[in-house]
C-alpha cells in the first residue's frame, strides 16, 4: 500500500510531495531530494497505525 503526502523543503520552505509506502512500518526515515532546489533533505516519517495519518518532519542533512 502506498500513500502520497507533502513535505516543506528545509531549504527553500517549498511544497514537495512524498511517496510513502506504508507497509514499511509506522516510522520511517529516508532522504529525499527537493524537487525545487534539487538539495537533500532528512525526512522522519510517522504513520498513526489507526487513522493512517502521515506526519513529516524535515531536516538539512549534514
Ligand atoms: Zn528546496
């Protein structure tokens, strides 16, 4: 099962959409390039197991 949801660039504050697959389990973290700015960004992602709510914090990396 896989879901969508946006992210604020940590970078440029720019809207980026995620695709999340939600079988992976209810937190995950993975760096996903700016689709504006093309730059790195840390995303922790936790998934509430009832509602499947996404939320997203970013993060530059390094
Ligand atoms: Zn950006």
């Amino acid at each position: 099962m896989q879901n969508t949801a946006e992210f604020y660039c940590a970078y440029c504050g720019e809207e980026n959409t995620t695709f999340i697959d939600l079988s992976a389990g209810g937190q995950q973290y993975y760096v996903e390039d700016c689709q504006v700015c093309c730059r790195p960004n840390i995303l922790y992602i936790r998934i509430d197991e009832d509602t499947l709510d996404i939320e997203i914090d970013t993060e530059y990396e390094g």
